[in-house]
C-alpha cells in the first residue's frame, strides 16, 4: 500500500508535493505573520527605542538567514531531510507559542494596571522564543523546496519545474494574506484585567498555523519519496578549498614551481572535475562580497520603514491602514512586477539591441534600491516638519489646567500668566523647565514642583479645601489603553480627567498604545446607574485631555460640561507617502533577487547549487549585520540623515559591483564540464593504448 501511495498522481504531479505546498504556505504565514508586527511589539509592549528595536530585530533576521547553513548540512550529512524538517518545525512551533506567551501582559500585571510588572520576564520569554523561530525557520527552509524536488522523477522535468513556480507562489501569497491579517489581530483589544492591544493573538495564529503546517507535513509521510543523505556537498568544497589553502602555504617557498590559480594546489588530494567546478564557485561567490548592502536596505522595510509609518496618517478613507500593513505594499507590487518585467520590460530593452546582461540588470537593481532611501529621507524630512517638539533628556515640559471656576494669576518659574475658568494654557504649547521650579499660584500659594526629565507633564490645578494646589500627571508615559469604549465611575461631583490618545503617539519619548477607530467614546456613570456618553473623534497619534468639569450634571445637555484639549496633534502627513519608496524597493528587488539566483545557477555546475544558496542566503545575513552596526554606531539624531547615509553607501558599492561586472567572463559551465569528462577518456585511451603495447 505504501507503494501505492508514493506512485499516486494527480494531474500528473505526485500528490506528495500538495503536502509540501500547503506547508510552506501555512509555514510562510507564519514566519512573515509574526515578523510584521516584531518591530512594533519591542517598541509599545516591551518598551525599548527605535534604535534598539531596530537593533534586535535585524539580528533575528541575520540569525533566519545565517541557520540554513546549519540545515542544510544536518539535513545531508546526517539526517536527511525529512526528518530534519519535522524536527526543526516542532523547535519553530515551540518558539511561535512562547513568542505568544511572551506577549500575555496579565502574566505579570499584579496591579492590574494593564502594564508588565515585570518585563524582564517577557524580555526573556521573547528571546527565547525568536533564537527557537531562527533555528526553526532557517533549519528547514533549505531543505523544503529541495525535499519537493526530490518527489519528482527523472522524466517529470517540466513538472517540476512548475511545481518551483507554485511553490513561490505559495510563499508569496502566505507572506501577503499574513502581512495584512496579523496587523489587524494586533489592533484588536484582549487581555484578563485591563484589555490591550492584542499581541497573543497576533503571535498565536502564526503559531497555530505553524502546528498545522507541521502536522500536514506528518500526515504525508507515507507517501514521501525520501532520499537518504549523501553527504553536503558545501562542506566537501570547503574541504578541498582548505586543502589548497593549506598545501599552498606548505610550498611557499621558491623552489616549488607556482600553478596557474591557487586551487590547482588541491590536486594532489581531489580530482581535477571537481577542482574545476569549486573555482567555477568562487568566481560567483566573489561577486557576492558588495551584495549584502542591497539587503542591508531591502530588510529595513520591516524595522525603519515601519517605525516612520507610526507617525503617518493611516486613514486612506474607505480603509484606515495600520503602520504594519504598509508592508503589503511590497507583496502586492512583485505579483504585479514579476509578470511586467518578463513579458514587457526585457523583450522591450533585447528589441533595442541592449545588452541587459545579468550583472547590468543586479547593478539597476542596487540603484533603484538606492532611490527608494532617498524617498524614505525626503518623505522623512516631511514628516519632521509635522511633529511636535519633544523635550530632550534633561529638560522637563508642562502645560498648565485651571480646573477652578475663576481666574488663576500663575508664576511657574521665570514664566508669568493667567490661567481662565476651565482653561489650559494654549492648546497645543508647552512650558519648559530644566530643574524643579518654583510655582506660585493666585500671588499668595507656593509650590516647589519638580517634573520628570524627558517627558511632558499636565499641571492641573484644583481647589483644594480653602486653597487651590497643583496635581501633576505625566502626559507621556505608557497611558495604558486607548479605550474604543470605555466605562467611567464619578463617585462624586470632583474634578476628573481623562487622557485619550490614538495610534502611536509620535516622538521617542511617547509611548502610547493604538486604537483601531477613529472615534472612541466613554461612559461616565455615577453609583445610581445615571451614565453619559461621550465621543471623542481621534487622529493618527494624537493625544488629548478630558477635562470633566465641576458643573458636570447627568442627562442630555452632559457632554457640554467634557472640555477636550488637545496634547498632540494628529498625524498629518499621509501613509500613501510610502508608496513611492516601496515601488521603488520592490522594483529593484525584482531585477535584483530573480536574476541574481538564475544568474547563479547559470554561473555554476548543477551539483553546487546549493553551495550558491548558502552564499546567497549568507549575503542576506551580513546585509542584517550592517543594519545593526550602523543603527549602532552612526548616532545621527537625525532620521532622514540616515536614510541618505545608507542610500550612498549602497551607491558607492554599486559603482563597485558595475567595475567588478564589467571584468566578469559568462560561462558554459557544462562545456567546461564535458571538457574535463573528455580529458578523462583521451586519458584512459593512452593508458589502454600503453597497456597494450
């Protein structure tokens, strides 16, 4: 029966390989699921800067890529790769579920406030779980697309050749339906005590995706054509390239005659076919070295670009985009360039008699690239212009409430004014304060205030007994939940103040939660079960103060005692600003990635293409590499400064690459192949001609 189901075709294709393809795509999901909403989880769950999210994100990345080495050396030498897929899926699966447990902020929220008490434990648990998805996620994603391969037979060529084009197609369209689903789960509120936004979910359903990925992968075991491992190819040229290595270092000295290329040193140990293919690789692999700058970009789209879309206007009027679903962009736009580019923009250019060799085209890729950085920057330069000034590290800000029902004259340090009935000190204006200060209210109260450093205060000042005293609250710390809507207790005609904000509220020093509607509307109910509704339209990261009057009364007329003021501004400049950069990106990727593999494995004997994937894969994770040291290192205060300084280094290797590609000679490596397979016959001639004298 067990053959019966290996022979099993469906529309001649072995019906082992739709096993394969639904879990890639679930597997896909869950992989791109979980990193979209990454960035965003290290910066408003855990708390950390733009810098160090960027930082930590970019070496998860560089770890998916630097794994598949690993993978595929454990696959071929050791285990084959079945078993390492199933394996590594159950370490993935396990990392996806603590990923999820990690982000439950009720687990260590014993004052149920809605924030961790203690983030060191989630910090951990995260950890933990990214460096589990690394091994899992990088182990088996050499082995998959080759493991579907293998269930091909000899006479299937143009089977299989499909089967590679489903199966991109299936990691594209997990990569796109998880890139817009995830988002959503995340703006979505949950939790025990204190709702808010729902990062469990955002990370379980890829870790639920990720079991069943896994268990469709079992359910097909018996219909597997499984090739036991015959040894990795990768390390059997690395191997024989330490051997010439070491014997050249041994005949450094003159009196051995040179060779004609270095690896011809390896001769002694390794036949002269398998000689001639290793140098074939490393004529590719050295046009790999100024690669990873173009990834170093390319990933940023996950970190950098994100981050910018969090003080942008999302609402797109029929739609409001959330800032992690601008990543779609870039799916969307390959399923539309792919096809535009083979079947208009490459015959166009060949009918012009143009030479759009391989190289040419990489080296257009790097460039536009490039042009999609100086977008983000000008884009970036916009967006600064938007935002409001936040105090620096040693400098406090604060805006002053009068909640009393007569004019206030105040003195608050070297600042003199009066404050109306019910009124705050303009709008949208702060005061700022680089030590504690003194504050005298109404010419006879005197209050020594002292705010905390980096972050913007709200002074309301209420009557107090006989005399009227400051209560300061910070406006910028985590305010906890943005409430779509929420129930409020007065338990007594006192003076009461909501703060309300929506959608990432802008600067480093602000760390507000994000709301998915527009409008967000309270009840304020006393113990008699009296309530009133009030609703509060809300911009992209703006933040506001509720101010609830004393003359607040019960019943239809309730809302005109809710004075709002406003402490940020809305988001202004829109998401669709984005765009461009994404086109641009997605463009270069296209002409870029596509043929930098095809150009590869044109490049390079059959037998290597492996070898090439782990170069190639190498190159992705250096380019993550760079991001985290310039993060790092580069300490521009500036973020559109970055974004130009990365877009001229990639211009610079680029000149680069295009000097290297020009000196670059095409191969046949099959010509060369046969040559040797020649050789060796005219060799075995001679020997049988000699043998017969």
């Amino acid at each position: 029966s067990n053959n019966f189901f290996l022979q099993a075709t469906v529309f001649g294709y072995p019906v082992s390989i739709f096993f394969i393809v639904v879990n890639e795509f679930c597997e896909r999901f869950s992989y791109y699921g979980m990193r979209a909403v990454l960035v965003l989880y290290f910066k408003y769950f855990l708390g950390w800067d733009d810098d160090f999210a960027t930082t930590i994100y970019h070496t998860f990345v560089a770890l998916c890529y630097l794994t598949p080495i690993l993978g595929a050396i454990v696959a071929d030498s050791w285990l084959g790769k079945f078993k390492t897929i199933v394996y590594l899926s159950i370490v993935y699966a396990l990392g996806q579920v603590i990923m999820a447990v990690s982000a439950i902020h009720d687990i260590t929220d014993t004052n149920r406030d809605g924030t961790p008490d203690n983030m060191t434990f989630h910090v951990a648990l995260s950890m933990v779980g990214l460096v589990l998805i690394a091994l899992g996620t990088g182990g088996i994603k050499p082995c998959v697309a080759a493991f579907g391969g293998d269930q091909f037979e000899d006479h299937q060529e143009k089977q299989r050749s499909t089967f590679f084009s489903i199966f991109y197609l299936s990691i594209n369209a997990g990569s796109l339906l998880s890139t817009v689903i995830t988002p959503i789960l995340r703006a979505q509120e949950c939790g025990i005590h204190v709702p808010q936004k729902c990062y469990p979910l955002a990370f379980g359903v890829p870790a639920a995706l990720m079991v069943v990925a896994l268990i469709v992968f079992i359910v097909g075991s018996g219909m597997y054509n499984k090739t036991a491992p015959q040894g990795n190819i990768l390390v059997k040229v690395c191997k024989c390239i330490g051997f010439a290595i070491k014997n050249r270092f041994q005949h450094r000295s003159p009196q051995y005659p040179k060779r004609s290329h270095w690896m011809d040193w390896a001769e002694e140990k390794y036949d002269k076919l398998l000689i001639a293919q290793v140098k074939m690789v490393l004529k590719v692999l050295f046009l790999y070295i100024p690669l990873p700058m173009f990834w170093a970009l390319f990933d940023q789209q996950g970190s950098r670009w994100t981050l910018q879309a969090t003080t942008m206007d999302g609402d797109f009027g029929i739609l409001i985009i959330q800032p992690d679903q601008m990543q779609t962009v870039n799916p969307i736009l390959i399923l539309i360039l792919v096809p535009i580019m083979d079947s208009v923009i490459y015959p166009l250019i060949s009918k012009c008699k143009l030479n759009f060799s391989p190289l040419k085209r990489m080296t257009v890729g790097m460039f536009l690239a490039a042009l999609a950085f100086v977008a983000a920057g000008l884009v970036q330069i916009q967006i600064d212009q938007t935002l409001p000034q936040f105090p620096s590290d040693t400098v406090s800000q604060a805006k002053f409430i009068n909640m009393l029902d007569r004019k206030l004259p105040i003195r608050a340090g070297a600042n003199n004014f009066t404050l109306d009935p019910f009124t705050v000190l303009c709008q949208n204006y702060y005061l700022n304060f680089e030590d504690s200060f003194q504050l005298n209210v109404n010419y006879s109260n005197n209050f020594v205030l002292s705010l905390s450093e980096g972050n913007r205060s709200t002074v309301v000042i209420i009557q107090d007994g006989p005399t009227p005293r400051p209560l300061t609250v910070s406006t910028t710390a985590r305010l906890g939940l943005n409430p779509t809507e929420r129930t409020f207790f007065l338990s007594a005609p006192r003076h009461f103040i909501l703060y309300v904000s929506y959608i990432h509220a802008r600067g480093t020093s602000v760390a507000l939660i994000a709301v998915f509607l527009v409008r967000a509307a309270y009840r304020i109910k006393d113990n008699a079960g009296k309530e009133c509704l009030y609703t509060q339209s809300l911009g992209f990261g703006s933040s506001y103060t509720l101010i609830i009057k004393p003359t607040f009364q019960f019943g239809q007329n309730c809302t005109e005692s809710i004075q709002p003021v406003m402490d940020i501004s809305p988001n202004s400049f829109h998401m669709a600003w984005q765009i461009p950069q994404y086109f641009l990106i997605t463009a270069g990727e296209v002409v870029f990635s596509v043929t930098g593999l095809e150009f590869s494995y044109s490049q390079a004997p059959s037998n290597m293409k492996s070898v090439l994937q782990a170069g190639w894969l190498l190159t992705v994770a250096v380019g993550n590499i760079i991001v985290l040291i310039v993060a790092e290192a580069a300490t521009l205060s500036e973020q559109w400064a970055e974004y130009i300084l990365f877009a001229s280094l990639l211009i610079l290797v680029c000149i680069i690459f295009a000097f290297m590609a020009y000196f670059y000679t095409y191969i046949d490596p099959t010509k060369i192949e046969a040559q040797f397979a020649h050789n060796d016959d005219d060799e075995k001639k001679r020997k049988s001609t000699f043998s017969g004298c």
